[in-house]
C-alpha cells in the first residue's frame, strides 16, 4: 500500500479526542497500514494550543464536538500559526452541511468515525494536496517577490536614466552650446568687418546654419531634461504639445485644468515622459491629422490621456513580448503607484491614459513637492 505520509519521516498525528477508545482506534488504523508514525492526543483547548507551540505536526485529526468547545475553535486557534498543518474533521457527531460549512471556511476534509477505515487513504489525499498548496503558495510568493524586485529595476532604471537624461543636457549645454555660443559671436564679428559679398553671403549661410544647431541643441537639452516643468506640468505639456505640431504639423489641441494643488515632481516626471512618449509613438505609427492631449487632477487623481484619430493599434501588437515602448510606459506608471489604459480601434485611433493617485487636495498651494 503506499505510503500516506509526504516524507521518509516519522507521520506525526496530533489527535483532539475526547475519547481514549476513539483514540485507539485511530492508532489500530493507522498501525495496520505499516506506517511509521506518532499519535499524540489531547482533550482540551488549551493542550491542544500549547502542543502547536512547541511541536511541528503533519497533520490534525479532531472530533468535533468536545467538553466545552468545537474542532472550529481548535481550527481558530491553528489560524495564528505561521505553518499550519493540514486539519481534517475526525466525528460521528456533526450533519453533513455542518461538515460542508466547516470545509469553506477552510478545514482540509472530513470524514465520519463509521468510515475509520477510511483514514490512510484520506489522510494520503490531504497531505498530498496540501503539499501540492503549499507548493503553489511558494511559487506565488516567489513571484510576488521577482515581481517586486522587477519594479524596483525598473524604477532603478528609470531614475539612472533621468541622471544620464540630465548630465548630458549638462554637456549639451556647457560644452556645444558654449562653443556654438563662441562661433556665433566670431560670424557676427567677420560680418561686421567682410565687405567682399560673397564672403557676406557665406556667413549668412553660416549663420542661418548656426541658428539651426543652436535651436536643435535647445530642443534636445529640453527633450533630456524637461526644465519646462520647474512652470508646471501644464505648461510643460503645453510645449510639448507646440513642439510637437511645429515638428510634425499634426494639429494638437490641449486641455489642461486650471490647479495650484500638490503634485510630486516624480509624478510629474512620469506623466511628462508618458506624454512625450505617446507623442513620439503617434509621429512614427499613427497617421493621424488630430491630437488630443488632455490633463486634470480631479477626484484626487492626476488623469493624462492622449488621444489620435490615427489607424489604431492592432490588439496582436499590443500583446507583442517585445512591445516595449507600452511596457515600459506601463512599468514607468507603476513607480508612482499608476495605471496605464490603452485602448485601440482599427482606423478610429487610439487613446493611451494615465492615473496616478495624489494627496489630498486639502491645503494645495501653487508649491510642487519634492
């Protein structure tokens, strides 16, 4: 017959009966199945709760009505232990909706006295599923745990590349922009002193050249580091949204409430990028004549949604592993305790939505918090 303990140890049994005729049967069962094992028993509540403290058991088996009180509180008792051992109802004395009710709220099995022969294979069974739980319970709690320790890259990731966003718009500034800053004073000085009108052309050229390196250096500085929102996050959304038409000539209407409320700079870190990211995505995929980019913080919730009527993105690419401008997107919003809403309909454009919850709004000031 096979075994009906989960291990090569000793099956430890701890027995709640009252009575020590009951209880001998029990141990006449278990010993004609060539089962090692120790049956240790106990009467009352108190035993039975000292017995958990101080011994590990594979198993409890427990009648259910007993001087003074119920296996259910026995069961309550057994809730405040960290490792529980699988509890099965061991009574002649319970219905059969009873022992159903007993069942949901979380008792392993039950099983009548008249049916103790019974017993090896139903304990086999408990312990079998119990194990079969228990291994579960740690496959769920070591996802959990890579999970967890997968948003905490992300947002590792996330906060060094804004470092890296920022030191070199530092460069940018510092290094280009100081020497683009010299070359033009050097044109602006050969112009004043050419008088050949080749040469005068030459330099315009170079100077409408200058112009242009000096406005893209600006455009890059402000796309790796966002200065625009020490004005706001309104504001900022405002210029991209002008940055975007001006670059794309896709019309771009902006709806922003009015507010002077707390918003953490991460948070609006994160919705700058979201929307700067959707518009990045809507210039390269949409084929779209339209935008939409609309921000509130109403009920408590900063809401950014941006909006196309572009062609939509097909449901098979959204669930592509590698969609990683979405999920990262998805992952950026969860550092900030967001969500993420993409919704998509082929040829009626596509609408990507930002919430993050915000403090309460009682005592909002036109202050920005760190």
């Amino acid at each position: 017959m096979p075994q009906i303990r989960a291990s090569e140890t000793t099956l430890k049994v701890l027995h709640l009966e009252d009575s020590e005729v009951d209880h001998e049967l029990v141990r006449r069962v278990l010993a004609r199945n060539d089962e090692t094992f120790e049956l240790q028993r106990v009467e009352s509540l108190d035993d039975f709760a000292e017995q958990l403290k101080t011994q590990h058991f594979d198993i409890i088996l427990a009648d259910y009505r007993l001087p003074g009180f119920t296996a259910l509180d026995a069961w309550r008792v057994l809730q405040q232990q960290s490792d529980r051992p699988p509890f099965v109802l061991l009574s002649g004395a319970i219905g059969e909706s009873a022992a159903v009710a007993a069942i949901k709220m979380g008792v392993s099995d039950y099983l009548a006295k008249d049916d103790v022969a019974k017993l090896a294979p139903t304990i086999r069974r408990v312990l079998e599923l119990h194990a079969i739980r228990r291994a579960k319970e740690s496959a769920d709690e070591e996802l959990a745990r890579s999970q967890k320790r997968l948003a905490e890259f992300a947002e590792h990731l996330q906060a060094t590349i804004e470092q890296e966003r920022a030191a070199i718009a530092r460069e940018i500034h510092d290094d280009i922009g100081g020497a683009l800053a010299a070359v033009r004073f050097d044109l602006s000085w050969l112009e004043r002193h050419a008088s050949d009108e080749a040469a005068l052309s030459h330099l315009q050229s170079a100077k409408d050249m200058l112009g242009h390196a000096l406005d893209a250096s600006q455009r890059i500085m402000k796309d790796l580091r966002p200065a625009i929102l020490d004005q706001g996050l309104a504001a900022a959304v405002q210029w991209l949204a002008a940055s975007f038409t001006k670059r794309t000539g896709i019309k771009t209407l902006v709806q922003a409430s009015d507010s002077t409320r707390l918003i953490p700079k991460a948070v609006q870190l994160v919705a700058y990028r979201t929307a700067q990211e959707a518009l990045t995505n809507i210039s390269k995929h949409a084929t779209c004549d339209l935008v939409h980019l609309e921000l509130s913080d109403a009920e408590d919730v900063l809401t950014l949604e941006v909006r196309d009527n572009g062609q939509g993105i097909a449901q098979a690419e959204l669930a592509k592993p590698k969609s990683f401008g979405i999920r990262g997107l998805q992952e950026r919003a969860k550092t900030v305790d967001g969500w993420l809403d993409i919704s998509s309909f082929e040829n009626k454009g596509t609408s990507i939505i930002l919430s993050v919850p915000l403090p309460p709004s009682a005592g909002a000031t036109n202050q920005e918090t760190d």
